[in-house]
C-alpha cells in the first residue's frame, strides 16, 4: 500500500509536469497488473482503455469499422463514435497516419450518408466530432502535422479543419509556435476556410503586444482573404510595424479590402526603408485597371530617384517593376510636366554617369544591370515617339547582347506606329 500510495504521488506529479511520460510508467504498471483499471487516477484511465481499443482495432481495421458501420442501436452507436473519435487523435500522435484517415473518413461517410436502420447516425456522428475542437485534442493535432511526413499533412489538417469554427483559438495558439512557414500557410488555409466565425479570435491574438510578426502577418493575411474590415481602423499602425514583411502583408490586406480605393493609402509606403515593401507597392499598382495621374507621378518620381545612383541588388526587382508598370499605363502626361518618355530617356542618357551614350560606347562602366536597362528599352518600345529613335538607335550597337537585341526589337516597335 506505501508503495502504491507513493507511485499515485509521482504519477500526480508527472500529470502535470509530463503526461506522456506519467502514461507510459502507469501503463506498464497496469499491464503488469500493478494497477487495476479503478485504481489509475481518471485521466489515465481513459488513456489505458483507448489504448486497448487502438490494439484490437488495429489487429482488423477493415472488419471493426464495418461493424462500427452496421451498429443499429443509438447508444451503442453514440458511445462507438465518440470512442473512435478520440483514437482517430490518439493514433495521429502514434504517427498511425493511414489508420486515424480510415477511422476520420468512415466518420465523414457517417455524416453524409443516411443509415436505413439508424436514422440519427448523421446527427450523432456529427455530435462525436465536436470533441475535436478540445483543446488538448487540438494540441494534439498540430503536433501530429509538425510530425509526420510531408504527404501525410492533408490528412492531418482535414481532421484540424472538422474541429470547426470552436477549435480557432487552438489553431491560432498552434501557429504562435509554430515556425515551418509551409505548415503555418496549412494552417491560414483552414482558418479561412473556417470563415466569419474565426475572426473575432484573430483579431483578439492580433492585437496582443506578445504577438510574433509572422503570426501578425498570417493574421493580417486571412483576415484579407475574407475581406474582414476588422483590423481597417488600425491598418496605418500595421503599415508602420516595425517589421517589413507585416507592412507589406498590410498593403496586400488594404488592397483586398478597398480595391482602387486604396491607392491613395499604398502609394505612401513608395518611401518605405525595405526595398521588398517598395517593390510590393509597385506590384500591387501595377494589378489595377488604372491608376490616378498622382499615382503614377510618384512611380515616376521614385524610380528617377533610384535612378540617380547606382542600383543595388535589392532594388532593382522595384525599379524593373516600376519601368514595367509606367509602360503599362502609358500616360501621356505626368501632372508635374514632362512625360515618362523624357524621364526614360534621361535616365538612359545619364547611364554612366559621365560621358552619356558615348561613354558607354568606348567602354565606360555601366551603372545599372542589363535587366534593369533592358525594362526600360523595352517600355521606351511602347511608350516611345521619335525622340527615343536616337537613344535606342545607338543602344542598338551596344556591347551587350541582351541590351542590344532589346534596342533593335524597341525600334521596330516604334517603326509600326
């Protein structure tokens, strides 16, 4: 009896402090015959008599399920469901992947199909499944998804997403520890797709000052995705975060939300620090059917500034961006004066920052790569009248193949019109 009395003890213990570690002793106990079934503290009670259920399951899954299907009493059926609920959980933490799918799909087919002599079966299998947005059922889960192979995923966030809408603050804590980007985008998935109920736990975790910037911009995302204008009165501190991947995450959350409207609010982060923001900026311009002459001044004005030296690696994607989307719009006029062709043209001229067109003729360093002036040739293409025939004339000789090819494909351009 001291020994028994003493092992209940450290058992308490190990409840808390591990309980995977406190099953795994007194369950041992309990196969020895240490322990009777009464005698386990209640919660690994349970545990042991889904364990016996997991092993008789598995020695004939195929025949257990089909005499799970084939019950016709209600309670019998209530009680076997809710049973196989939680071994679908317990065998997806042994890493039992294809036995839990088994298991959750028979539960699925339940839900949807009727049973001539079990009418209620779709109600009550329906009723079993809400055990899964429990919370440690949940830890569970995301455990599970953090484990397994990466073709056994989907099974897993199918059985996340049957929790249902009571299950969103799990998954949300879930993806606060979780740094797998693949995973968490699983998890944003099954979140969106939960919809309208999971937004007010979203914006509950989004607001805390502890929140991680990766689980600021997944929220930001989803929240995107369902076009809630839940976060619209706090979008400018978002835009301002100290992150740069949650202030670009905000733009693509403005624009999902206002549409054309949000133009005025995006073009401002044009002066943002991170060239990526910068470049998302010009992205996201570039996607609408049109844009104001204010809109595209300021794409003209920040890609002749960034023009005014040299290039780095990270700035050129938003520089190649903004060239591509001034050729897009093709504006006739800018509202300052002047139209995109001079500001190409100049750009062009003062390439090597000495000696114009010439210098770079008689072997002048180049400043820019030969993407970046190839977009600009090629937007001088469609943009272009006669004054760009002299540039793109002598850039036709020039020693780059690439800028080359460009400049004679540009004047041919010019030429049809």
């Amino acid at each position: 009896e001291k020994v028994r009395f003493a092992l209940r003890r450290v058992t308490a213990r190990l409840l808390v402090e591990s309980p995977e570690v406190a099953a795994g002793i007194m369950g041992d106990l309990y196969r020895r015959g240490v322990f009777t079934l009464g005698e386990l503290p209640p919660e690994l009670r349970e545990r042991m008599m889904l364990d016996q259920f997991i092993n008789f399951f598995l020695e004939d899954p195929g025949q257990r399920l089909a005499d799970f299907s084939a019950i016709k009493t209600a309670r019998d059926y209530q009680v076997a469901a809710n049973r196989y609920v939680l071994m679908v959980a317990e065998l997806m933490r042994r890493g039992e992947v294809e036995a839990a799918d088994r298991i959750f799909k028979t539960l699925i087919e339940h839900l949807k199909t009727p049973a001539p002599s079990l009418q209620n079966r779709g109600p009550m299998a329906r009723e079993a499944m809400k055990q899964l947005a429990r919370p440690s059922l949940i830890k569970i889960l995301l455990d599970a998804l953090v484990k397994v192979d990466k073709e056994q995923r989907d099974k897993v966030a199918a059985v996340i997403y049957a929790a249902g809408a009571p299950a969103s603050v799990a998954i949300i804590e879930g993806m606060a520890e979780i740094e797998d980007r693949s995973l968490r985008r699983i998890l944003c998935e099954i979140l969106t797709r939960i919809g309208a109920p999971a937004v007010s736990p979203i914006v509950d975790r989004i607001n805390r000052p502890e929140s991680s910037w990766f689980l600021i911009r997944n929220l930001l995302m989803i929240l995107g995705d369902l076009k809630s204008p839940a976060v619209s009165h706090n979008l400018d501190s978002f835009l301002k975060h100290q992150h740069p991947r949650v202030r670009e995450e905000a733009l693509v959350y403005a624009v999902k939300l206002l549409g054309l409207e949000s133009e005025q609010k995006i073009i401002g982060s044009l002066s943002d620090p991170d060239p990526a923001v910068q470049r998302r900026v010009i992205r996201l311009l570039s996607r609408f059917p049109e844009l104001s002459p204010a809109a595209l001044e300021s794409t003209a004005n920040y890609l002749v500034k960034k023009m005014e030296g040299e290039i780095s690696a990270e700035d050129e994607p938003a520089a190649v961006s903004a060239v591509e989307m001034l050729g897009k719009f093709k504006p006739a006029g800018l509202p300052g004066g002047g139209t995109v062709e001079d500001i190409l043209i100049h750009i062009l001229e003062a390439e090597t920052g000495r000696g114009g067109l010439l210098g770079r003729l008689t072997g002048t360093k180049v400043r820019h790569s030969a993407k970046l002036r190839g977009a600009i040739i090629e937007t001088l293409g469609k943009v272009g009248t006669g004054k760009a025939k002299k540039v793109l004339a002598a850039l036709a000789k020039d020693k780059d193949q690439q800028v080359k090819d460009k400049a004679q494909a540009a004047l041919g351009e010019l030429e049809k019109r």
